[in-house]
C-alpha cells in the first residue's frame, strides 16, 4: 500500500517531466531546422522577399518580369512559388496557396489578390528577419489612393484572416 501512494503522488511530476522533456525536444528540433535554413538560404530567403515586396509597389517590374509579353516569364513565376515554398514558413505557404489557387480560379479582384501579395511579402519579411509589418502598413508605401479604399482593404483583410483559419 505505500509504494502505491508514493508511486501514485510521483505520477504527476513524472508525467511532467515528460513532456518537458518533449517540449524541449520538439523546441530544439525547431530550431535546429530554423538555423539550417537561415544558414543554407540567407541570400535565396533575401532575394524572393525583395521580389515579393517589388510585385507590391513596382508595377514596372511586374511588366518586365511577368508580364504576358515578357519571355521566361512563366520559368521565373513558377521558381518563385517553388522558392516560397521551400523557404516559407507554414503561414506563409499557407497565404501561397490562398494567392495562387485565387489567381486559377480567375474570378478574385484584383485589390484582393494585391492583399495577397502584401500577406505574403509581410509574412516572409517576418519568416526571414523576425520583424512584423501589417498587410495595411505595406499597402500604403506604395497605394496613392490607399486611404479612399481603407474600408475596402480592411474587409478584405478580414476575408483574409477568416481562410487563414480554416
């Protein structure tokens, strides 16, 4: 009977430690894969984030790079999901899939596929440097009437947010 109650008053600290100690494991294995891409791609995780935030607030170099009359233009379009992919986290692959099945169904306006794309560039600059900008934030460098369409990209912001939690 009294190995039973000490057994039995140990269980809960055990069983704590255990997943502390699974806690910790799972932290560690997190990290680890963290660093090795920081380390493996610093330059590739730079370069799809510049181009991300380009498609964003340069419409010149979206005509030259995919635009329908720019040659390579598909080649350098599926590199770049295929590179977001390999080096985005789960949210941002996640916003991927959202931006990229919306632009195959072809019936998204376009303000909420620039969304999108302002998602996925915020998303990448916090996957890459740590740092958070909102969607919004990133909208107005560029967007000159940004603050006559405010309610309209706040509810597609929303929109937003409510896929990314199904």
């Amino acid at each position: 009977m009294t190995i039973l109650v000490i057994v039995v008053k140990g269980l809960p600290k055990h069983i704590s430690e255990i997943m502390m100690e699974n806690m910790k494991h799972k932290n560690a294995k997190e990290l680890q894969v963290e660093s090795y891409f920081k380390e493996l791609g610093g330059k590739q995780q730079l370069e799809i984030l510049s181009v991300w935030t380009n498609l964003l607030v340069d419409l010149e170099y979206i005509k030259k790079m995919y635009g329908i009359d720019s040659k390579g233009s598909v080649e350098r379009y599926n590199k770049l999901i295929h590179d977001t992919f390999i080096y985005g986290s789960d949210k941002t692959v996640k916003l991927l899939s959202l931006y990229t099945s919306s632009m195959y169904r072809g019936n998204t306006r376009q303000a909420k596929l620039v969304m999108y794309v302002a998602y996925i560039a915020s998303s990448l600059k916090e996957d890459f440097t740590g740092y958070s900008s909102s969607p919004q934030t990133l909208l107005q460098l560029k967007m000159t009437d940004y603050e006559q369409n405010k309610e309209e990209f706040i509810e597609m912001q929303k929109e937003i947010e409510h896929e990314l939690r199904e």
